[in-house]
C-alpha cells in the first residue's frame, strides 16, 4: 500500500476518532441517547481500525488499484456510517434500530433517510473488508 493511502487512511482514523469524542458530548441531547451512544462508540472504533489498517498497509502486498479502492471505500463507509447513527438518533428513529431506539418513533422519511445511511454503509465497509481479506499478504520484509 502506498504512502499516500496509509497516511490518508491514519489522518481519516485520528480525525473520526476525534468526531466519535465529540459526539459523545451530544449524547445526552439527542432525541435518542442510546442511538447517540451507539454514534460515538462506533465513531472511535472505526477511527481506531482506520488508523491500525493504516499502520498495517506498509507490510500487506496489495495490488494497487485495490488497495486505494479498498481504503477510500472503508474511510468513506465508516464516515457514512457515523452520519447514518447520528441522524438516527436525532430523529428518534426507533424503527431501524429497534433495539437502541425502543421507545422512539420517527417520520416514515426520517426512519428511511436513516436506514439507507446505515444499511448502505454497512453493506459497503463489509464488502471492503471481504475483499481486503480476499487480496491479503503480506509484504516480504
């Protein structure tokens, strides 16, 4: 993986990492807190898997084209993914995330703007990992 890529994958994961710790600070006014929880806990430890995939990418062996797919795919996911919770708990979007969101109910629009972050995203960042799983090796050192 080249330079640029392991450092833009580091930059993205450490600036996540800094918006899943300032979310936390709106935890509490969220519609629904535990929506907003889940946003901040999932923020840091995409960061954190960002920053170590970026950290590891010096010692995989990937074919470039797949490498910069695989990486802009990941930072762009967790990105989505991050939105997607956050909106979700500020609309109270109980019906896509019943278990966080039990108690709420949202606009019919609200709950399908928030599931469509959350499932795209989801759908996306696994299916980058399944192929950066798919491509690993390691570099001969």
């Amino acid at each position: 993986m080249r330079e640029e890529l392991q450092g833009l994958l580091c930059f993205a994961g450490v600036a996540l990492f800094g918006i899943g710790l300032a979310t936390g600070f709106a935890v509490p006014r969220l519609r629904s807190p535990r929506i907003g929880l889940s946003a901040h806990v999932a923020a840091i430890q995409m960061g954190l898997a960002l920053v170590a995939l970026g950290l590891v990418g010096a010692h995989l062996a990937l074919p470039e084209p797949w490498a910069a797919a695989i990486a802009h795919t990941l930072w762009i996911s967790f990105y989505v993914l991050w939105l997607g919770l956050v909106v979700a708990a500020a609309f109270g979007t109980g019906g896509t995330l019943p278990i966080a969101g039990a108690g709420h109910r949202a606009q019919p629009w609200q709950e399908r703007t928030a599931f469509a972050l959350i499932a795209s995203s989801s759908l996306t960042s696994a299916a980058a990992l399944a192929a950066l799983l798919w491509q690993w090796s390691w570099r001969a050192v």
